[in-house]
C-alpha cells in the first residue's frame, strides 16, 4: 500500500481531514505512513486556506495501533537498526504534529496503543468515541515511550501518567473524560460530527490570534511565569487588520470576515 493510500486527505470549509487509512493493521504506523503524516501536517500548516485540521482513522475499530509491529520485527529479522529518540522519524511526526502552528483535533474512532496514544496526546483537542480506549503498552514490550513519558504528565495527573506508563493498562474513554485527557465522549455514530461542530466553531474565528494562542502555549510550556508571559510569538495580532476587523463586525453586529492580515 503506497502513502498515499494509507492516509487520506480532504477538505472541508477550512477544515482539512486526515484519516488513517491502514484497517487491516489497526491503522497502525507504517514508516510510509509516518511520512504521509509529517508532509500532510506541514502541507495544512502552510495552506493559508486551512483553518483547522482534524485527524482520525478508518473504521471503528481502532484509531492508531502505534508502531507496525510485524513490521518492526521483519526489520530486526534484517538487522536494520530501529532508530532512536531524538533521532528517528517516529519522534519527528509527534513533533511536526505538536508544532502545526493551527488548531488540531483528534477524533478518536477505536482504540490508541503505543504510538496511536501518543498521536493523539500532540493533538490540541481530542474526541472519543465511547468504545475507544488508551493504552501503552511499551513497559510490556521493552520500549520506550519517549513521547508519552514527556508529554502525558502534562495532559492528565502524574499518578495517572504514572500508571499508564509503568503497567501498560487500558484507559476507558469513560475515565479518560474524567481526568480530562479528552474533551467530549460521544457515540461511534456522532465521532465524526462531533468533531466537525467544535472544527467549524474554530474555524470562524482569526486566524492570527488562533496561531498565536497554539504557539505560545506550546513553547511556553515549562516555562516560569514571567518568562513565558514575554513571549512574541508569531504575527501579533494587536497590530493587525483582522483585529480592527473583529471589533468592528461586533460593533456593527455582523459576522467578521477575516484575511489572516
């Protein structure tokens, strides 16, 4: 199956759509797929047209099964070298994701292991169908969760992060809404919908500002206080004409138009 099939893309009034198209292997990250993931993120982040991009897999089986295992141990077999934290591409497609500069949702169709978790953890705002659960199983296997480690902590409570990573145990969509690591919890059958309300809803408002609250919240992480709070990132949109825009469509009680100017 060549990239191209294994992710495919469309767009909705600004909404760009990118759904993991591998069900026989549980969507799971193929090293070309990996890489249709990494251009299609770069690719949205550039298209002045694209306001928001949401991303899911085929089927309601599962999300993202993580690392293509099978795969994996086909290349061990070989004596190819499995790359490392820091180094490899698994690491940069968490990244490339994390720092798309616009809004990103997940809309989480079945279940994410490994590397399908982590996915969605560098996802702005996730939505879960009921029956989707979280696990990572990288204590079981003999990996290393390098993402995860990092990030997860920052999504939920250490004990829960704790616990996720040390024993490899599923999280339920259900208590996976109750510590907060996603947004909504919806049936299979208004994933999708659900998903494309909260999009439309983002996908209204400027563009500028948009950019510059993902920015700055991402690259303020960690940060002290008042070192963060100094932090210009991106276009300001104080000095922009979508601002002027924006106050006067309220003024005059219309819809804004904006031109990410």
């Amino acid at each position: 199956m060549t990239a191209q099939s294994e992710l495919i893309i469309d767009t909705h009034g600004g909404i760009r759509i990118l759904t993991l198209n591998r069900p026989e292997s549980a969507n799971a990250l193929s090293p070309t797929l990996s890489s249709a993931i990494v251009d299609a993120f770069i690719d949205a982040d550039r298209d002045p047209d694209v306001r928001v991009i949401v991303l899911t897999g085929t089927g309601k089986r599962a999300f993202c099964a993580g690392m293509d295992l099978k795969l994996r141990s086909q290349a061990d077999s070989s004596r190819k070298r499995m790359p490392q934290p820091n180094r490899g591409r698994g690491r940069l497609t968490y990244e490339v994701v994390l720092e798309t500069w616009k809004p990103t949702i997940a809309a989480i169709n079945g279940y994410a292991v490994g590397g399908g978790f982590e996915l969605s953890m560098a996802c702005d705002l996730r939505i879960a169908a009921a029956h989707a659960y979280f696990c990572l199983p990288e204590a079981r296997r003999g990996l290393g969760a390098q993402f995860a480690t990092v990030m997860l902590p920052r999504l939920v409570p250490s004990a829960v992060a704790y616990e996720l990573l040390y024993t490899g145990n599923s999280l339920s969509a259900a208590r996976a809404g109750h510590v907060g690591f996603v947004n909504q919890v919806v049936p299979a059958s208004g994933l999708m919908a659900t998903a494309m309300d909260l999009a439309s809803q983002i996908a209204q408002n400027a563009p500028i500002t948009l950019r510059r609250m993902k920015e700055t919240t991402v690259r303020a992480s960690g940060m002290p206080l008042t070192t963060a709070l100094r932090l210009n990132e991106g276009r300001s949109p104080y000095d922009s004409a979508d601002r002027i825009e924006g106050i006067r469509a309220f003024v005059e009680k219309r819809q804004p138009v904006w031109k990410g100017e």
